[in-house]
C-alpha cells in the first residue's frame, strides 16, 4: 500500500471515532479518574463537583480497563448518587480533545490543577 493510501485510511478512522462520542444523557456526568483503590472501586471526580466512589459493573468488567487520568463517563447512584456511581465509558484520546474543542470539558483545567 502506498504511503498516501495508509495515512488517508487513519485519518477516516480518526473522523469515525471522533463522530461517535457518547454524550452524557440524563442523570450521567464526565469524570476524571483520580484513583485507584482496589476490589474494583475507583476514585472519580466527577463534573459536577462530586468526589464519587465509582465500580466497573460486571458486563463491562473485562471490556473497560482504566488507569490514573482518564476521562470517563459516570452513573451516579440512585440511594447514595453523591458519593457512589458507576464507570459505563471512558473515552480515547482523540475523543477527550473533540469534547474539550466542543466545551463539553471546560472544568478539565481547573480539575488539573489541584
């Protein structure tokens, strides 16, 4: 394959990633992984100015693998939303920047700072 060929077919692979972002929807938030604790529990804070105690739910346990840093997508809890939720997503790099350009990140910043 030539050259041109091979950087043309990642950039359509970058454009159908970026144009399949999951937004957050209803009750969901973005968050940050802060830390891991282990027994599957993580710490995330979350958009909304929440620290929460966040799982992997077991049909995602073996698909979602996450470190230190990573954008994720959360569901807080019905009994206990402010302190506990669920990891449902986390985004790829490429996806992390589309949200920043579209706004959807802006306390990104003031979270890293701490």
């Amino acid at each position: 394959m030539s050259r041109k060929k091979v950087e043309l077919e990642r950039q359509q692979q970058i454009a159908e990633e970026i144009r399949r972002v999951r937004l957050p929807r209803d009750k969901e938030t973005l968050g940050i992984l802060d830390q891991r604790l282990g027994a599957s529990r993580m710490r995330v804070r979350c958009m909304d100015g929440k620290t929460r105690i966040c799982r992997i739910p077991g049909r995602l346990k073996r698909k979602i693998w996450v470190q230190e840093g990573d954008t994720l997508l959360v569901e807080p809890w019905e009994l206990g939303g402010d302190e506990k939720g669920d990891i449902i997503f986390k985004y790829k790099q490429t996806q992390v920047s589309w949200l920043q350009r579209n706004g959807y990140l802006k306390q990104l910043e003031e979270f890293q700072e701490f």
